[in-house]
C-alpha cells in the first residue's frame, strides 16, 4: 500500500533485532557461526551491504549501520522489487517481510502460488489484478503458510525454526489487524 513502507520497515527491523531500548545490542548485530548471514546489522549480512554499496565494507561499518542508513536498502531491494505499494494493506507486510528474510523471489513466487498465477516471481499486471480479486486475508494466510513451509524445509531449521515459526504467526497477526482496520 502507498504511504506502508515506514510502518513495514519499523515492524521488520524490530524482527531483524532493532531494539533501540535494548542497552546491550539495540541494533540487532550478530555474527553467528551457524547462521550462513555471517555479520548481520538490523538485518542486513555484510554480503548484502557491500552489494549494495558496490565495495567492501569492514566489521566496523556494519556496526554503525542504523535504521535511516538502512532504510533505502530495504526499500530499494525489497519494498520496491516486491512492488508493496501496489499491494493490499497487511499483505504488504507479509510479501516484504518474506522478501527480508528469505527473498524476493521465493516471496513473489509464493504470493503467485496463493493467487493461482504463473509463478514466475516477477510481480506484473496479471499478479496484480489477481491480487485484486482475491480477498487479502485469503493471501495473508497462503503467504504465511508458504513461508513456514519454506523455513522447515531449511536445514538449519532445527536450530532456528521455533524463532522463525515465532515471526511468521506474529507477521501474520499484525497483518491480519493492518486488514481489519
């Protein structure tokens, strides 16, 4: 939904560890050795960063990443590439926080599994006017249902899946509340 990206974002980061109020780690940085993301701030891997950035970047400037510097990567890569502010409210969230934490691709193919069009993950006209004609609560519900497919067939789904499964039902319940208003 046009205007959406904000209140999205804010909602994602705080998923992705953003936790301003937190005195040891508010902006979410990790470096797990099981975790294939390596060094991650607020969500973003360093390998994402420096792709973005067009060079290589060190540990330190991952740590002085904070959500306004971050924000432009998130709406360029995920909100804009996802077309969001096309979509539905609720649904927008769903798509982008998919897209966040596990692609673009494999979140517009499964809103196009959902939708009953080629899945091709291009989100074009056809997508959007089926979207259109099905109701959002319908897309909410098959995304979500996607995506914890998708996350329990991960290998590292021993290690991280009650986390994962935790922040598919909470997205899915802010979306849900996104529609009802």
């Amino acid at each position: 939904m046009i205007g959406n990206f904000e209140k999205c974002l804010s909602y994602t980061l705080t998923e992705e560890g953003y936790h301003p109020n937190d005195s040891n780690n508010p902006f979410g940085y990790v470096n797990d050795p099981h975790d294939p993301g390596g060094i991650t701030q607020i969500g973003v891997t360093k390998k994402a960063w420096e792709d973005y950035l067009g060079h290589p970047v060190t540990e330190s400037d991952m740590r002085s990443l904070r959500p306004d510097t971050v924000s432009p990567f998130y709406k360029t890569n995920y909100w804009d590439t996802c077309s969001c502010d096309k979509l539905p409210e609720g649904v927008d969230l769903v798509v982008f926080d998919f897209a966040v934490n596990n692609g673009t691709g494999k979140a517009i193919r499964s809103l196009q599994d959902v939708i009953g069009v080629k899945s091709d993950g291009v989100l074009g006209p056809q997508t959007l006017e089926a979207i259109n004609l099905t109701i959002p609560t319908t897309i909410i519900t098959g995304v979500s249902d996607r995506r914890l497919a998708h996350l329990q067939s991960r290998p590292t789904f021993d290690r991280y899946g009650k986390g994962w499964s935790a922040r598919v039902a909470r997205v899915e319940d802010l979306a849900f509340k996104m529609v009802a208003r």
